[in-house]
C-alpha cells in the first residue's frame, strides 16, 4: 500500500483559491498548520508523505473518514 500523496499546495492567494475549490466540491477542511507548513516545506506535489509524517496526516484523515459517517 502506498502513502498519501500530496495533490496541491500553496501559500497566500494560491492556499485561497485551493481552499474555494474544496468548498465548492464539498470536500472537508481540516487546518492543521504545523503540519501544512512541514508539507509545504519539504513534499512536493505529486509526491508521497514522508514516513516521519504519517501519524499527522493519519489524525486528519481519520477525523475526515469520522465526518464522512
């Protein structure tokens, strides 16, 4: 199995616009800000979350999995 991946990502305007666009497709905002800013620093789009990263991103999708119920 392999890892979440990073699919957008940006700061200022571009973090706005990426936020308009979930609303409009009904997907769930989580803000973690320690863990964007580490995401925005280090991974690239496209690319996998880092192993030292996972119980961070496993708490949000588990609380999104928790909405989705």
């Amino acid at each position: 199995m392999h890892a979440p991946k990073v699919v957008a990502k940006g700061a200022d305007y571009i973090a706005l616009k990426i936020k308009e666009i979930a609303k409009i497709n009904k997907i769930p905002i989580v803000e973690e800000r320690s863990l964007a800013r580490t995401l925005y620093k280090t991974v690239d789009v496209g690319k996998e979350i880092p192993q030292k990263l996972y119980y961070a991103v496993a708490k949000v999708l588990s609380y999104v999995y928790g909405l989705k119920k």
